[in-house]
C-alpha cells in the first residue's frame, strides 16, 4: 500500500511539473511573453534557470520514484551556478520579477532557500535515503508553486 501512495504522489509531482513546464517553456520563448523575460544580450538568468531546473527536476522526481539516490545526487550538478547568475541578473537589473517586483529582498532570499533544500537533496541522494529524498522533493515543488503564486503573472 505504501509503495502505491509514494506512485500517486509521484504521478501528481510529475502532472503539476509538466503543467509548470508549459508555463516556464512559454514564458521564455513565446513571443506573446512580456518583454521583460530578455534583456538586451537576449538572455534572462531566470529563465535560463528555470529551463535548467525543469530538466533537473523531471530527472530528479523519476529517480526518486526508483529510490535511485545516485541518479538524483548527480541530475543537480547542472543546477551549480545557477543561483548566483539568477541573483546577478537580480542586482544588475537583467532579471525582472514580473509580480511583487518591490518583494525582490524575499524572492532572493526564497532561491537560496530553495537552492538549500537542493543541496540537502543532493546530499540524500549521495546516501540513498529514500525517505529524505521525497521529504525533500515534496519541499522542493512546494517551493515551485510559492514562488510562482508570488512572484510570477
């Protein structure tokens, strides 16, 4: 029975993420998109982040699916330096927050608190602790959907 319960959250993690890929593979290419998800060079950090975390997160939720911890610890390393560029383009103005933009201290500080949890994931995947591993990933989505209610249109 519990392996049943671990599928249906799995199967509900995999529906909303491909709902949220939708939405972040548009926002970054559509031409509908506002104006402000590139910047003159013709890219955003954020975008180019969330394009980067979408893969890593398909990975990741299938891997912990399969209690596959070494496959989850090594689908993050794409997601190194992400962070930092994310909050480089906050700083330098190539990263508008498109909803609560006067909250940017809080979107900040809501990526590392994400970028964290994917740390620890990293670390429970090196371990293999399967019960960490989905404590974590259920964190992580939670994180997606908080961020996107706030600070995305």
């Amino acid at each position: 029975m519990e392996s049943k319960s671990i599928l249906a959250v799995f199967a509900a993690l995999l529906f909303i993420i491909s709902m949220m890929v939708v939405s972040v593979s548009t926002a970054g290419h559509d031409m509908h998109s506002p104006p402000d998800t590139e910047t003159a060079s013709g890219t955003n950090p954020l975008i180019e982040e969330m394009i980067i975390l979408d893969n890593v997160f398909r990975e990741v939720v299938s891997a912990v699916a399969i209690g596959d911890g070494e496959r989850v610890h090594k689908s993050l390393h794409a997601m190194h330096g992400t962070m930092e560029k994310t909050h480089e383009g906050v700083h330098e103005g190539k990263v508008k927050i498109p909803k609560n933009a006067d909250r940017q201290t809080e979107f900040v500080d809501m990526d590392k608190e994400f970028h964290l949890n994917l740390e620890r994931l990293a670390e429970a995947g090196q371990k293999n602790d399967q019960a960490k591993m989905l404590s974590l990933t259920r964190t992580l989505l939670e994180g997606c959907v908080n961020c996107h209610r706030d600070f995305r249109k």
